[in-house]
C-alpha cells in the first residue's frame, strides 16, 4: 500500500492546533485539541467589494483583479453612453480622465496603463444608425485616439493588449466582422465560425477564446471558438446560454459571469458563474451576489480564471435598472472577508454636531445638540467599548461642532465650539471627568478640526464666526498638553476640514472649500493625487496616519443631501470603500485604519452607530471526514 507520504513527501503531523502558513496547502495533519484530521484546501467565492463611483451598465474595461480599469456604458436610458473612466487598485475605484467620446455596448481590452476602447454604440437602439468606429487608447491616467475600426460596430467583444488585438462580432447579426489591430491600425481577421454579438472574450490574439453570444436566428449562446490569429476552431459548448455577461482569463483558463440568457427576449439576468479549464466548461458553486448583465471586460486580460472582478452591470434587460456594486471572485486558499459598515451600540442622546475622537474599542463622544427650531446643547459626554455606552463626565458647558483630538477614550481633546465667534476654549477628558487647558491662540467656531494624541495634537482650520456666518480660518496649531502654538496656516482658509495623522505627518482634507493637503512637521504640499472622487465636507474623517486616511458620510454638493459614500486615502490616491448603510452628515467619526472607525449619530436624533472593519483573509482549513 503507498503512504501518504509517499504520495506527498511529508508525514502526517499531530499538532494541537491548527496550521497557519500557506504553504501547508494539502497537508494533512491531526489536530489533538478538535480530535480531528485537518487540511488547508482551496474554495471558490464571491465577496463583496467596494463600489463604483459611477452607477453604469453597458461599460466594458480590462486588467486585472487588482489592477482593472472600467469606462462608458449609460448611467440610466440616455441615448448616448457616458466617458466616465475608473481604476481599481484591489480595494476600491477612483475617478480617471474621461474619454473624448461618450460611448456603450462596446469592446475593450488591455491593461489599466495600456488599455483599448474600441467602437460602441447607443445604449437601447436596435440600429446600427448610433453606431461608431472610434477608437481610444488608455495609459491608465489619460485617453489618445488611435486607429479607427474599418466599419462601424457596435456589441463587440474584445481581445489581447493596446498593440495586438482583435475585435469581434457586431449588431446586428448579418456579418461576420473580425478585425486586428497592430496599435496603429485595422486589418481583417479569420472569419469566426458563428456570427454572433455581445460574446465573452479572452486570451491574445495569437491564443484567444470567444464564447457564448447573442445571435435570434441561430443557436450559438453556448457556442466556444478558438483563435490562432488565423483561423478559427469550434471548442465545448458553455454549460449556459448568455449574452453580455463578464469574461475574461486566457484561451485555457477562462472565466464566464452573469449576463442575459437567450432565446427569450426580453430575458433574465443570470447570477451563475461558469470556467472553462482548456477541455470543458464547468458550473462553479460560487454565484454572484447580484444577478446582472450588460457589463463586461474587467479582467479581461487575467491570466487564469481563479480571480475575477464584477462591477455595474444591469439588473435585467432591455431596461432593467443600472448598479454600481462591485464583487470579486477568488479560487483560493485563502476565505476573503470583504470590507464593511456593520452596526455598533446606539449611542445616548442622538445629538447633532457631536465630538468623537479614539478607537472601535475605545472611543469618547462628547458635546452636540438636539436639533428643532430651539436647540439645546447638553453637557454630557459617553464612553464607548465596542459594544456600550457609559457616562464620562460632563463637559464645562454645553456645545457642538468642536475639533478633537486624543487616540483613546481616557485622554481626549475638544477644542473651539460653534456657540461664540472666536472660542478659544481647550478641555481635557479623562473618561470620567472634564477640565479646562489654556485656550487656543486663534478663536475658532463652526467645525474646526483636530487630531493626534491629547498632549501632541493639532488643531486646523474652522470657522472664526458662530453660526453660519462667513469667517473660515487658515489658522493651524499644535498643542503639547499644556500649550498651543501657532504654526504655519493651512493653504487655504475652511471649515468641515478632515484631519489624520501626527503634529510631523499630517494630512488634511475634504472640507468647505473643498481641499487636500499633507504636513510634514514643517510646511504645506498639495498631497499626492489630492482629488478625492467626490467632494465631501461635514462628514466623518478617520485613519492611521497621513498616508492612511478616510472619509465617510457627510454632505455631497451640489445637492447638500447626506451620504452613506466613503473613501480610503493610501498615500497615493483616493478610492472607494463600502458605503454606509444610513446616510448622514454632521456627525462624530474616529478611528484608524487597522482598528476600524466608528460613525457616531447623525443630525438630528439618529442614534444609529456604525462600526467599519477592514478586509481580512484567513487560510481555508477544512476539517477531514469520511462522508
């Protein structure tokens, strides 16, 4: 009889717990505490992943799952698809240059710093009058023309890179449109051996793969071809009939998405996830979480189908309503968990323009008001654990709108309040009492901002008038525990400014104007691509440091109404995060990034606390059984 170790080169470990390393996979070993034989196997599963910051379908992209771009499609039922562009770094997706030409239903291929967006045409037309045969080149942060497709086409798939690629199919479907492109112009290609359009697509030019499709008069829905820059070969039939759905990977490991099913017109939207392994197509256990077609290309030039990204897309067809959620797909020993806002202990009070400053687990909210035509400003302040609320002491008298500091719930700061043009006020909170510092040397009302350790915190920006009254301050200090001390002002003068970070590695940002600026102990830099995706003041702010920021809920203009966005701040860029599930502004946020944040009450009279934790992944370790 052969052993296992004969079989896998390593004996069977008894261990009281539970291996750890990756390495491991397929490792048996026996785990004396749980009395069970164990091993670390791979599984495949979809989880949630940060949004869009343009709710799109008809949009079509390319890359990789950690490094995908995205542009065009239709936002709604306009007749003419949109130049939106977005880029995803493997955590959330941040605004890009826009394309020249507003475009939907089209292909596209390529890397996000060599990407090819190729025709298109208008997003519910059933002719071909809409349709273009322009084409534009990406390098990840700008559009140029390149060469122009011979014929106008439009629901054409994509394949291969910027310089060699292949586009295919086209409505309607009366001819067999295959065409190459060397990077600066078209040539005719083989001739598929299924006339069809809205198929998947991936691979190279010289190695690529079309499948499924949509085509009335013939049955090619399942239909696969093999490209060899030349010719065609007919391969296994997919397991189910769809059209425009996700795609990508290579001619031997392809992944197939979602996407609307054929015959039946208008039809369903699919949710079964399908991967071909270069013999046969197979139906995954895993699905998307959201049923959705019309969206396609986001990693079309994955190398394999173990990781796919899923973004916007339409809840059904012809009309269906457009989405921006986005989920990744992994077949992977590690189990993901996706990023999220999940709900914490109702905070006391539900007050309006409250102060919150620590962490998850430690946090200390004090100040606000209740809101009406009278409101009243209580002077309590509360604790927060993670999970309760206990009373820390009343502050010295009641007001909102303060700046913060402090990192955990027993050494906090308040600095300045909205009730007096100019309040110097300082009070220190130990979580069980409250006593006055010396006061700040520029008054400041109306939302000034603050942040750091209570005996090194900095105190920036704010409103030197009470109320709404014009009189945003530039004015930025630090404080010892003792002392403020001016220090050079911020660039420009506002209020509802965010701030992370320390008194020598600061980062402020968002705020009313809206602006983005880091501190290193000694001057001012605009911060490296400050542009967050939306402008964003009144909202909650919280990070690690200067290079690891947030921003979530708050006011989004022109409309003034709350939102539940947020976005992550990495030292390079701005991108998405999952949103909050209740939309509010004027509230408490704190926290950091390995820690999490916390969302205090919104105005006026929500108690309703939100708690966000990070991605996290964990090794897959199966118990063994005989079943």
């Amino acid at each position: 009889m052969t052993t296992y170790k004969e079989i896998f080169g390593k004996q069977i470990k008894f261990l009281s717990s539970d291996l750890s390393d990756a390495s491991a996979t397929g490792q048996i070993w026996y785990n004396s505490t749980a009395g069970k034989f164990k091993s670390i196997v791979a599984a495949e599963a979809t989880s949630s992943a940060a949004p869009l910051n343009t709710t799109r379908a008809m949009c079509a992209g390319g890359g990789i799952q950690t490094a995908a771009w995205l542009c065009g499609g239709t936002t709604g039922a306009p007749t003419s698809g949109t130049t939106h562009t977005e880029n995803y770094n493997g955590s959330g997706w941040a605004i890009s240059a826009s394309m020249s030409n507003g475009r939907a239903h089209f292909g596209a291929t390529g890397t996000q710093t060599a990407g090819l967006a190729v025709a298109g045409g208008p997003p519910f037309s059933p002719s071909p009058g809409g349709a273009q045969s322009n084409v534009e080149e990406y390098d990840g942060e700008a559009w140029s023309a390149g060469g122009a497709i011979p014929t106008n086409v439009w629901s054409n798939g994509c394949i291969g890179t910027q310089t060699a690629a292949v586009s295919v199919g086209s409505e309607p479907n009366t001819t067999n449109y295959v065409f190459e492109y060397d990077g600066s112009s078209w040539s005719t290609g083989g001739t598929m051996n299924n006339i069809r359009s809205y198929v998947g697509t991936g691979g190279t030019l010289t190695a690529g793969i079309v499948f499924a499709g949509a085509n009335p008069s013939a049955p090619v829905g399942k239909a696969t071809e093999l490209y060899d820059g030349t010719n065609w070969t007919s391969g296994p039939l997919c397991s189910a009939i769809t059209y425009s759905m996700f795609c990508g990977g290579s001619q031997t490991s392809a992944l197939k998405a979602g996407g609307l099913a054929i015959p039946s017109s208008p039809s369903a939207v699919s949710s079964v996830i399908e991967k071909y392994d270069g013999s046969s197509w197979s139906t995954s256990p895993a699905t998307l979480a959201t049923a959705r077609g019309y969206s396609k290309g986001q990693t079309q030039n994955s190398p394999s189908n173990t990781a796919g990204l899923f973004s916007g897309g339409t809840t059904a067809a012809p009309a269906g309503s457009a989405v921006g959620s986005t989920e990744e797909y992994n077949f992977s020993t590690n189990i993901i968990t996706a990023a999220a806002w999940s709900a914490g202990g109702a905070a006391p009070g539900g007050l309006g323009g409250s102060a919150l400053s620590g962490t998850k687990e430690s946090a200390q909210q004090w100040g606000g008001d209740n809101g009406g035509g009278t409101p009243t400003w209580p002077t309590t302040s509360y604790s927060y654990n993670g999970s309760t609320w206990t009373s820390a002491g009343s502050i010295p008298s009641g007001h909102n709108s303060m700046g913060r500091g402090g990192s955990v719930s027993t050494a906090v700061l308040s600095m300045g309040h909205s009730q007096t043009s100019g309040a110097t006020e300082t009070w220190e909170g130990d979580g069980s009492s409250w006593s006055s510092g010396n006061a700040l040397n520029t008054g400041r009302a109306f939302y000034g901002t603050g942040c750091g350790p209570q005996t090194a915190a900095v105190g920036v920006g704010g409103n030197t008038a009470a109320g709404a009254a014009p009189g945003k301050s530039n004015a930025h200090e630090n404080y010892d525990g003792t002392n403020w001390t001016s220090k050079t002002v911020f660039p420009t003068t506002a209020d509802w400014v965010g701030s992370v970070g320390t008194q020598t590695a600061l980062m402020a940002f968002a705020g009313f104007p809206y602006n983005g600026n880091s501190w290193d102990g000694s001057s001012w830099t605009a911060a490296p691509s400050n542009s967050m995706n939306r402008p964003n003041f009144y909202g909650g702010s919280g990070g690690a440091s200067a290079t690891s920021a947030y921003i979530f809920g708050g006011y989004f203009p022109p409309s003034w109404a709350n939102t539940t966005y947020t976005e992550h701040f990495d030292g390079t860029s701005w991108a998405t995060q999952p949103n909050l599930a209740t939309a509010r502004g004027n509230f408490g946020g704190a926290g950091t990034s390995s820690n999490g944040l916390l969302a205090g009450s919104s105005y006026p009279g929500n108690t309703a606390v939100e708690e966000f934790t990070t991605e996290t992944t964990s090794l897959n370790v199966k118990a063994l059984s005989t079943s």
